[in-house]
C-alpha cells in the first residue's frame, strides 16, 4: 500500500491543478462599445467563466456613461488596440464596434493568436470576410459570430426535429422574419445609429441588420449548403429618416428543393424573430425564443410547448465563447458561430444586395 501512496499522491495534484486550470476564467477584451449589444456582456452576472479585463474605446463620454450604468473602472478603458495589448495580453476579444471595423480588429489580433468573436454579422462584404477568414486560418484563431438567435432552444429544438428526429421530413420552405419598427423609432442611441444607418460602416440597412439573422439560421438548417439562386428586392419606405440605406428587404434563396425567404424590416409595428419551417411530414414555427408550435400530418392538432432554456455553454455566447477557446467545444463547419457558416452569409448578403440592384436573380453555388 505504501507504494501505492506517492504515484497516487501525484495523480491526486495533477487532477486537481488540471481542475484549477480549467476554472480559471477566459481573460476577455472588449473592442469598442458603440454596438449597443454590448450590454449583453456588461451586464452580464458574473459566472466565473470569463473576465473583463480591458476596453478600447475613444469615446470617454460614452465609456462613462456605460461605467456608471454597469460599475466597471475606468482604468480599464484604452484609447486604442495597441494602448490595451501594452498593457494587457488577453485570451480573447468580442468586437462591439462598427461592422467595418471587425476586419481591422482580426488583422490586429490574429498575428497575437488572441480569438475573436464579433457580433452579427462577420462583415461589410465578402472581400472582408475572406481576409479575416484567411488571417484566423493562417495564425490557428477561432474567429466567431455572435446572433441573438444562435441562442434560442426553439430554433434548436426545429433543428432537432428536422435532423435528429425526422419528424418533419425534407425541408420544402423556410420563412424567417427579423425586425422592429426601426432604429430611431425604438430609440437606439445617437453612438449606435450614427453607423448603424451608414452604407460603408454597416454595409447596408436592413437587408444587412437583420437579413444576416435568416440567412445564417438557413445554412445551418441545410448543413452548409450554398443555395443555387439569391433574389432580393429592397425599398427605403422611410427616406427622411434613412436616406442612405434600405429599411425593408426580402431575400429569397432556392435550393434544389427547398426554398427559404428572409423578410427584414426597420417598418414592422412589433419587434419579432421567428422562423416557420414546412417540411414533407410537418411543420413546426419558433415564435420567439422559447415557444415552438409545431403539427406532424396534414390531420394533426397543433401542439404548443415552451422550452426551457438551453444548458449552459449553448445558452450564452461568451460562454460558448470560452469553452472554444478552452477546446470543450469544436465548432462545426455549419454551426451558427462557425466561421464557415458566416463566410457564406456574407457571400449570400453580396449576392442579394446585387440583385436588389440589378432585379435579376444571382447564381451563387458552391464556388
């Protein structure tokens, strides 16, 4: 037995230091803070999973205003990426500026092997999402997106039933809607809406906002798969409020044999996010993030359900976000936060802002 004792002594501490190790926090920065998104990390109760430890933000008005609401120090506020990494080497950073700004914070942090997540969508256009692509792949990052919707049990329980389950059958049309009744009617704040409305910042109205939500939910739907054909119409109903890009778009994507639409609005009286899916055997509508209805057969009762939250890391972003990192969880190429799924998004967003231009549908496929 006393043999036994010091080898097993040694197991006992190198369990426990492993067991350490796994519980210390990912160490997080936070690049910008005019994607008011934002307040879904700042206010976030503290698990123990991550930790906040710098912010880059010019705008000290705004980074005050965001420190008296959430308590965060001020010390931990820079000017600039390279003011934050003199003084701080993160694990990782979450983008929360303009859209445009995603490819500079991947060209400044990927050659640092720091990982990123951005919030929707992965960028302005294609040109940009294949060199952050190319930049995460060259220098082994994860490089994630964040959607609000990547988070719903009732998009993953559809996805379950069509999947897993079989209980829906082959996908024959998909109906996504995302939108609100528009940015200055809901009152986003003047930092927000001042690149939120901008073309170049942005890379477009609500086509982009909101478009991104159905087309990512879609390629995950159909494992990956670039549909033959994108149409799209947009049209600016409100010119005085957003001269300068579209408020209403929808986006029709075809598949062999299966059709989605993506309907995105900054018109809609109610703000909603739901998908209805039909398939050959059912079909099954996510009303928001929690309640599914769904009806199996032509002569079945529709059946209601609310769904309890996902467990944790699947219910959270930054949660998810730090078990990649910590390689509890390897991201599929068609995953919601993948950053293949979000490469296509972005070339399926080209495609349909060219044919809202041109009236003509556009041949997209696999290249």
């Amino acid at each position: 037995m006393r043999k036994l004792y010091f080898p097993l002594l040694i197991l006992f501490m190198l369990v426990s230091q492993q067991s350490i190790a796994q519980k210390k926090p990912l160490e997080v920065g936070i690049i910008g803070l005019t994607h008011t998104h934002v307040h879904w990390l700042l206010g976030r109760p503290d698990q123990g999973d991550i930790k906040i430890v710098g912010i880059v933000e010019k705008n000290k008005e705004l980074a005050r205003r965001y420190a008296d609401q959430h308590g965060y120090s001020m010390d931990l506020v820079f000017d600039s990426m390279e003011e934050f990494v003199a003084n701080i080497t993160p694990d990782a950073v979450t983008a929360f500026g303009t859209i445009y700004d995603h490819l500079a914070v991947v060209e400044y942090f990927a050659p640092l092997g720091v990982h990123v997540m951005v919030e929707k969508p992965l960028s302005v256009n294609k040109a940009h999402a294949m060199k952050m692509k190319q930049l995460a792949e060259k220098h082994g990052i994860e490089l994630l997106t964040n959607y609000e919707t990547t988070w719903y049990p009732s998009n993953h329980k559809i996805y379950e039933m069509v999947h897993q389950e079989n209980k829906l059958g082959e996908i024959r049309k998909v109906v996504i809607h995302d939108g609100h009744p528009g940015p200055k009617e809901i009152g986003v704040n003047k930092e927000f809406l001042e690149w939120l409305t901008d073309p170049v910042k942005n890379g477009g109205g609500a086509l982009t906002d909101f478009g991104c939500y159905g087309i990512n939910l879609a390629t995950w739907l159909m494992k990956g798969e670039a549909p033959d054909y994108v149409f799209a119409v947009t049209q600016q109903m409100k010119p005085e409020a957003y001269p300068k890009v579209d408020d209403e778009a929808t986006i029709v994507l075809t598949y062999p044999k299966t059709q989605v639409i993506v309907q995105a609005s900054w018109n809609w009286p109610v703000s909603r996010k739901d998908m209805e899916v039909y398939g050959t055997k059912g079909q099954a509508f996510a009303d928001n993030s929690n309640t599914l209805r769904y009806r199996l057969g032509d002569d079945a009762q529709e059946i209601m359900t609310t769904l309890k939250p996902r467990s944790n890391p699947m219910n959270d972003p930054f949660s998810y976000l730090a078990a990649v990192v910590n390689d509890e969880i390897q991201p599929q190429p068609a995953d919601l936060s993948a950053l293949e799924n979000n490469v296509l998004v972005m070339r399926i967003l080209e495609a349909a802002k060219k044919s809202a231009k041109t009236g003509r549908k556009v041949r997209l496929g696999n290249k």
